[in-house]
C-alpha cells in the first residue's frame, strides 16, 4: 500500500481539528466568516470521505488503509486507524451528514459565543471519524470519551430551558456505562499479556482471543468470565444505542440540544454504540452475546413498540422525533442479535438510513422552530400551502422515517425484519406492528403540522419558505433517501465482502467456539 | 576523635557530594531567602528569586546527576539510586511550581516573606523522607516537612481560619508523628532494626511478636493520616480551606506524593510480605479504608458548595484511588510505577486548581463559593478552559493526564485481580464526574446571579496555571515520555 492512501485516514481524523485550531486563531473582526470555515471544512471532509470511497476496495474484507504510530507500546497501545466495510458507510454517512447540517441548521440570529461553538462542532467530528476508525481498542475508548465532551458543553451553553439537567443526565448515563467498560478493557489487555506475551490493544489480535463459557445454565453463564466482560461492553453501548431501559436520557437530550446537536447526535452518536456492539461486543464474546441475544431482541422490540407509543403521545414535536429514534434503533438491536446473516447486514444499513432520515425529521423541526420558536404541535395546522417547500421536505424525511418501499428506510427494515424472523418469529410479530405504529405517528405529526386548517395560534401569513442554504441541505438528504431507497446495492455494495465474512465468523464462533 | 568525624561532609568524595548537591542547594537556597526576605523595600521579590534559582539549580544538577552510580550514606540510611533520585526529581518540579505560584500570591494573602524559604525546607524534607528506608529518619524528614507545612498553613495572620487549620493541623499532625515514632519504636523493640529491608528480613525469620504488629499498625495509622485517608482525614477539609490557597495546591500535591511513597516502602516490605503470618489483615484493612475512602470523599464531595472544600472531599477519594494503587504493590518498586505516574499527573493538575483558584479569591476569603464562579468561564475563557482541563483531568476523562495516570492505576489492579475494588473505584468516579462537571456547569452555564468573584491578576499562579495545563495536555495526549522515565528508573 503506497504512503498516500494510508494516511488518509488520519487526515479524516483530524482535518476537524486543524480547522478547530484555525478556529480558534481567528481575530475577532474575522469572526462573521466562522460560518464559512466550519462549511468549508465539512465540505473538505466530505471531499476527503468520497477520496476514501473511491480508494476503498470493496473485495476485501481486512481493514485497509491502516495507519499505524506507536503510541505507548509498553502498554501494548497504538495509534491504529484502519477501516473495513462496517465502518465504511458509518464514516461516509458523517462526512455528508455535516455539511447538510451544518448548511440546514444554523440559527438565523446571531449567536452566543460563535467561535465556542464552531470549535465543539469540529471536535465532535473528529471524535465521531476516530471513533469509528480507530482499531486499537484503548484509542477507541479514547475518542469515545472525547465525544461526549462537545456535547455536554453544546447542550449545556446552547440548549433549551432545563438545558443543565439534561446534559449532566447524558454525560453520566454514558460516563457510567464506558467506565464499566473501561474495566473490562484492562480485562482484555491483561487477558492478552497472557494470551499472546505481551500486551495489545489491537482490535484484531484480541478478537482472537477466547474467554471460557459454560452456558449449561444461567447460573453457570454468569460464573464465565466471558459473560462479564460481555456485559460490561454491552452495557456501554446499550446506554449510547439507546436500548429500553437505559434510553431516558436521550428525549431530555435531544429536546435540549440546539438543533445542530440533534442532527449530530441523532444521525451519528446513536451509531456509536451500534457499531460498537457490531464491533466489539458481539465479535469478541459471540457465546455470551449468542446466550444473552434472546434478552436483546426482547429489549430491542419492546423499545420499538414502547418507543412508538410514546411518540404517539408526543405534543413536543422534537420529543416525538427523539422517541421515534429510540423505536427505530431498536430494529438495530433485533437485527445485530438474531445472528442472520441478512439482519446483520440490514443493522447495518438501517444505521446509515437512521441517521438521514432522524437527522432529516430533527432539521425540519429547526427549521420550524427558527421561524415560529415553537415546537408543540399544537401551534402548527395548514402550514403546507404557506411553505409548499418544506412540507415536500417533511413528506420524504416522513416516507423515509415510515420505511415506506422505494424510500432508503424500508432497506433497512425489512431485511432485518426476514432474518430475525428466522430466529424468534414471536418477537417479530410484535417488531413488526412497530411499523405500523411507526406510519401512525409520523403521519400525525405531518398532518398536525401542515394539513388541516390554518393555525390562529401564530401569525404564520408571512412564514417564509426554505431559503437556499436548507434546500442544498434537504437536496443532499432526499438523492440518499431515494437513491439508497432504489438502488441500494450501488450504495452498498463495498460493505457485502466484509459483512459475509463478519457474518460466517460471527455465527461460527457463537455455535462452537 | 579525629577530624573526619567531627566534620562528616569532608570525609564524603567527590562523586557522593555531586549526589548531595541538589539537596544542599534546595537548603541553602532556604536559607539564604530567609535572609534576603527581611529587606524591608523588596523582601518579597529577593526571596523570590533567590528561591526559584535555587530550585532551578537543584533541579539541573538532580537532572545531570541521575545517571551516576548509587550511593549511600549513613550506614545505608540515605539511598540515593537512580529511582530516589528521579522522585526527588519530581519533588523539586513541584516545589518549582510552588514557588512561581506563591508569586504574587504572597502580597495579596499578606504572607511573610519567610513562605519562600519554608517551601524549600519542606521540599528538602519530602526529598530525604523519599530517600530512605529507615524508619527513624524517615521521622526525621517527616517533622522536616511538617513543621515547614505547619507554619505555612497558619501564615495567612489575619485570617482566623488561618490560624485555626494551622492549630489543628500542627496538633493532629503532631499526634500522627508521635505514633509514627511509638510504632517505629515498637518495631524496633520486636526486630531490632529501623531498617526496613532488615526488618523484612527479621520478621521472615521467626514468628513476629504482637508488639510487632502493634507498631505496624500504628505506622500504618499514621501514614494513613498523612495521606489524608477516610477515617483519618478529619483534618483535611479545614486546613484546605484555611490555608492560602498556593499553600494548598503545594500541600496536595508535595505531602501526598511524599506520603504516598514512604507509605508504599512501608507497606512492600512490611505489609506485603507474604511469607509472613497475620498481615493479610492488614491487607484486608487497607482495602477497606480504599474502599471507604473512595466511596465517603466522592459522596460528601457532592453536597459541598465552596471548590476548595469540594476539592478537599475529592482529594480523599483521589487516596482512596491511589491507596488501590498502593495495595497491589509486592515484589519491587516496579510496580510502584503506576502509582508515581499517577501520584506525578495528580499533582501537576492540583496544582494547577489551586493557582487558578487564587486568582479569584479575594484577600482572607476563606473559600470560594460555586455561586460566585457563575458565568466566570464566558467573561474569561482562557481562565474556563485551563479550569475545565484541570477538572476533566481529575475526573480522569481523556486528552488530560488524569485519564492516562487512573488509566495506568487501574489497570495494574486489574491485573492484580482487584478487580472488586477497580469496579468500586470507577463507579465512585462516576460520582465524581458529577460534581466536578458541576464546577464546569457554574463557570460556563449559569448565569451569574450575585456578586462574580473579581479577578485578581497576579504573575505568579497565572504562569503556574498555564504551565501545568500545558502538561496536562501534553502528557493527556503523548504520556510516552513520562511512562518511559518512570520505567527507566523504577526498576
């Protein structure tokens, strides 16, 4: 592999950071072009990740690209960015999530301490691209962390009214859940001073690794030391997903969140937990989790249908849109446990079509709330004739979030409604009403917003429609919607080698070690 | 008698001087800004440099001096090998930063000018204390620290909480020696050694007596209040609040690094001994007081309203951490590693609190509340970012040094199989991440609502703040250097 490509990854990484260092040298009378520099760096990271497309292949199923600096090799710790066809889409889906947020949600007004704030946008995604990229397990914990810290600050500075209370909640729920997982990495690296003579962090060498499990009964499974370290990864991640029970801080979060932060966190840092399940937890403890994968998918569907209701409920339009995130992550958690190859890859893809389509709904509720600073439901009526733009805007981020045929979210649900079929054909009876509760809620909230008659409650005659900028950004969103929705092998044909190859190695190691 | 015992410097050769030289530099340096401190126009400033040259010099010499071969002195009482020399090293760091910090510090808060001077005293004293394994100079080095601490907690003359920490301090402190001194005598009626080495030796010999383990208990109780540990730390939160606020940071970080190692020489070759009967009680009670510290500093710590209180909570549960650190070490001091890596990030970014914490509080304040530092992060943003990366860094969260020193600590446990106790220690820390988040909420998320505490621009705990912050960084990112420096010489 030549030196060019296979720093690549590395400049991903931390192409953020550089313009976050250029960020903050800007002189104060420069500060009106901030907007422009976060643009412009999007934009060079979405440059950068069609380059990592265009030089991914997509017959391998090893990390490519590998970039590798010793960092502390007496711990067995490295700097390791390397990637695959998992991580693949989740790193392309951030490069053009960015932009389109970026472009879509920026407050109209002047805002509070600007320069602040475009730093942590450009932290965050350096944390998001390291997390996804890095193959050391301890430089995975590291960015992991170092994504929480944007957040807290731009919930905490920026956010709503109980702005304080939810971003503590957020940033202890996950504090609680990686420190657990902390322990069990030391576990791991420990583990392979053993295993191997020396220590390592390299993803790798210890998903090679076996623990000792009996699963002859419960009893037995929780004396194996395989089901704790499961359970400590597990944990982590459930928390981030987020999985029922561990999801109550995700609707303070997100109707905290300036809108910029909901995009973010709904559109990527629910992946991270996902795909450190699809990553770590599964691979590395595939009897434990195949033990426990009856729990998951029984927690993954009662957060579809629980989700739904509670969106259902909703008058607070962004508390809708953060319960339906917590319905539609649950099919994630049914397809990664049915251990199918089918569902595995439909985890996958429903991810990407997640992130868009949430991602999408939280920029429709900015661009509500920006005009009217309202988001309860109740406000709106009739508004479609008013902003014929936006109303076709919400009608295909609506289509996409109801996984209707033809549009990117039904790719992702069906396969992994086919293969957990296979598997626990009871739980998908009910999985599957989640659908339908799913078209309920969202049409609802469509209806509630721009059919009906015309709202008395706000002065809504000169309501302007979409201006330039947030239709470039619903332009973006709507070729992924459709194209993935129509032509998903195009968009995903580069992840198939490694998710066969990820699949056949999963499913073997659950059955017989 | 001849000459040569009367005048025991001039019997030492050359080589075994050069060794001594950062030690008789930091006292003399003591001494002679002492002396130049009673200059009525400038005391403050005289002292002041002379101080920081002396430790600066030290520092150079201890730097070109690691290298040489061991020596001992005193029938084998003072060791100074590469691993003494390099704590003594990072004492002489410490006390550098002191004296930049108390720069400034020392006209605002009124302190005499003599502050300089007892800086050095006591560094000289944590340098010898870390020096030797024998238990009656290591008394000796104790009370040469303490009694420097004792003045300097008190010195703030016209503040009533001053003097009342000082009181407590120099009285709890004194009762934490006499037992020091009483346990060391009992070891030495039951071994006939002060010498740890020989007393392991002895003890593996034959069954100990009980007057044994009743002396190592009571140097186990006393150690443990130096290092502030749960039932023994009463004494903390008020002598934190009373004393001037750079005294403070000198005191977490200099006498619990001190501490921290003498109790870890103790303990390897004492408690630790396996070969020996009826000490793993002793095992199971430091366990216990981790466990209690970790859990009570981290828990009070939350309710508290005035930083350096909440700090003074924190601190406890920081010994809780390090006391896990503590108790997996056995064989060498190859495993004190992960300790002095963390002890040397602890103190770096303590330091650097307090010297933060000074520039805001105004003169005799006793604390600083959490209402007053309300919006204090928006109206000084370089001020609220090296404020949050001391935080996040005690809070152990990554880019900080904290997190690689926990991160280190840890995992020593883990692979000690303490792994009970490692679970507690991170989910305690989980509540620590609260309140110190907290502190970050106030700076940079409320809005002011009563008085904001003014900022006082003084030199001196400015550079202190930015140095240290520059090292949390440095080392949060690339702890490379530190980690190889420490395993280079604690072998």
């Amino acid at each position: 592999m030549d030196s060019t490509s296979s720093t690549l990854l590395s400049w991903i990484v931390f192409t953020p950071m550089i313009f976050a260092v250029i960020a903050l040298l800007t002189p104060s009378f420069m500060e009106s072009k901030l907007r422009t520099l976060t643009l412009i760096q999007t934009l060079v990271s979405a440059v950068l990740g069609i380059m990592l497309y265009m030089g991914f292949d997509g017959t391998s199923s090893t990390m490519q690209m590998v970039h590798f600096i010793p960092w502390l090799p007496d711990w067995g710790i490295n700097y390791r960015v390397g990637i695959d066809g998992i991580s693949l889409p989740l790193v392309l889906l951030t490069s053009f999530i960015s932009p389109a947020a970026i472009l879509g949600t920026w407050p109209h007004g002047e805002l509070k301490k600007e320069k602040f704030f475009v730093v942590l946008i450009m932290a965050l995604q350096s944390g998001m691209y390291g997390t996804f990229l890095s193959t050391d397990l301890f430089l995975f914990y590291f960015f992991w962390e170092i994504v929480l810290i944007p957040m807290f600050f731009m919930i905490g500075i920026w956010g709503g009214k109980d702005r304080i209370y939810a971003t503590i909640k957020f940033f202890i729920y996950t504090m609680i859940g990686s420190l657990l997982m902390l322990v069990a990495i030391f576990w791991l690296i420990h583990s392979s001073q053993e295993f191997f003579g020396q220590p390592t962090a390299n993803m790798a060498q210890l998903s090679q690794m076996s623990f000792g499990f009996d699963g002859s009964s419960l009893a037995n499974a929780f004396r194996s030391p395989q089901t704790y370290l499961f359970l400590a990864f597990a944990l982590a991640f459930v928390i981030k997903v987020p999985m029922v029970p561990f999801h109550t801080w995700l609707p303070d979060a997100h109707v905290q969140a300036p809108t910029v932060g909901s995009v973010f966190l709904a559109a990527v840092l629910l992946k991270l937990g996902t795909y450190g399940l699809m990553r770590i937890a599964i691979p590395f403890f595939p009897q434990a989790a195949l033990y426990f994968s009856d729990f998951f998918i029984l927690m993954g569907v009662i957060g579809i249908i629980y989700g739904a209701f509670c969106a259902l409920s909703q008058t607070d339009f962004k508390k809708l849109v953060a319960y339906s995130s917590v319905s539609h992550m649950g099919y994630i958690m049914v397809g990664l446990f049915s251990f199918q190859k089918v569902a595995i890859a439909g985890s996958l893809y429903q991810m990407i079509n997640h992130g868009i389509s949430a991602g999408g709904l939280f920029m429709i509720v900015g661009f509500l709330y920006e005009r009217l600073h309202t988001r309860n439901l109740e406000d709106f009526g009739g508004l479609a004739k008013i902003v014929p733009l936006m109303a076709i805007a919400f009608m295909i981020m609506t289509l996409s979030s109801v996984a209707l045929p033809g549009s990117n979210g039904f790719v992702g649900e069906f396969p992994i409604l086919l293969g957990a079929f296979q598997v626990q054909p009871v739980f998908v009876l009910f999985a599957g009403t989640g659908v339908i509760l799913g078209a309920i809620y969202a049409l609802k909230a469509y209806q509630m917003v721009m059919l009906g008659p015309k709202t008395t409650r706000h002065d809504v005659s000169h309501l302007h429609d979409l201006d330039a900028k947030e239709i470039i950004a619903m332009i973006t969103l709507t070729i992924f919607v459709f194209g993935i929705g129509f032509f998903p092998r195009t968009f995903f044909w580069k992840s198939d080698a490694t998710l066969e190859e990820y699949g056949t190695t999963v499913i073997q190691k659950s059955r017989n070690p | 008698m001849n000459i040569m015992q009367m005048f025991p410097l001039a019997s030492l050769t050359s080589e075994q001087l050069m060794c001594l030289l950062p030690l008789f530099t930091i006292s003399a340096g003591g001494l002679f800004s002492l002396l130049v401190g009673t200059n009525k126009s400038n005391g403050h400033g005289y002292a002041f440099i002379v101080s920081f040259a002396a430790v600066l010099y030290a520092l150079i010499e201890g730097c070109s001096n690691l290298f040489v071969s061991d020596i001992s002195l005193l029938q084998n009482t003072l060791v100074l090998n590469p691993f003494t020399r390099s704590l003594n090293l990072m004492i002489m760091c410490f006390a550098l930063i002191a004296v930049v910090l108390t720069y400034g510090q020392d006209k605002k808060e009124g302190l005499l000018a003599e502050i300089y001077g007892l800086i050095l005293f006591s560094c000289a004293g944590m340098m010898l204390m870390v020096s030797t394994s024998h238990l009656l100079f290591m008394f000796i080095s104790l009370e040469i620290m303490s009694l420097a601490i004792y003045v300097m907690v008190a010195m703030r003359r016209s503040s009533r909480f001053s003097s009342e920490a000082g009181l407590k301090y120099f009285i709890l402190g004194g009762l934490a020696s006499a037992l020091f001194l009483y346990g060391s005598a009992l070891i030495f009626g039951s071994t006939g050694s002060f010498e740890l080495s020989t007393i392991a030796h002895n003890v593996q010999m034959g069954q100990p007596s009980i007057i044994f383990y009743i002396g190592l208990g009571l140097v186990t109780v006393a150690m443990l209040f130096k290092v502030g540990a749960f039932p023994f730390h009463g004494w903390l939160p008020d002598v934190y609040q009373g004393a001037a606020t750079n005294v403070t940071g000198y005191m977490g970080a200099g006498v619990k690094f001190t501490a921290f190692m003498a109790f870890a020489k103790i303990s390897q070759h004492l408690v630790f001994n396996e070969s020996v009967e009826g000490l793993h009680w002793f095992h199971s009670f430091l366990w216990f007081v981790a466990a209690a510290s970790m859990i009570y500093g981290n828990v009070v710590a939350i309710s508290q309203t005035e930083i350096k209180r909440m700090l003074a909570y924190s601190t406890i549960a920081h010994t809780g951490y390090l006391l896990l650190g503590l108790i997996v070490v056995r064989t060498g001091v190859e495993d004190t590693r992960s300790l002095i890596i963390y002890l040397f990030f602890y103190a770096l970014s303590n330091l650097g609190v307090f010297a933060l914490i000074s520039l805001f509080e105004d003169k005799n304040q006793k604390d600083l509340n959490l209402e007053q530092m309300a919006g204090l992060g928006i109206k000084h943003p370089i001020l609220g970012a090296l404020f949050t990366i001391f935080l996040f860094s005690m809070a152990g969260i990554p880019l900080t040094s904290g997190f690689i020193g926990k991160y280190g600590l840890f995992s020593s446990a883990v692979s000690r199989g303490e792994v009970p106790l490692v679970v507690i220690a991170v989910l305690t820390s989980v509540v620590s991440v609260y309140y110190y988040l907290r502190v970050i909420v106030y700076l940079f998320m409320k809005e002011s609502t009563g008085e904001m505490a003014t900022l006082h621009r003084l030199k001196g705990p400015t550079v202190a703040a930015v140095i240290s912050a520059l090292a949390t960084l440095q080392f949060g990112v690339f702890p490379k250097a530190v980690i190889h420096f420490v395993k280079m010489f604690a072998r």
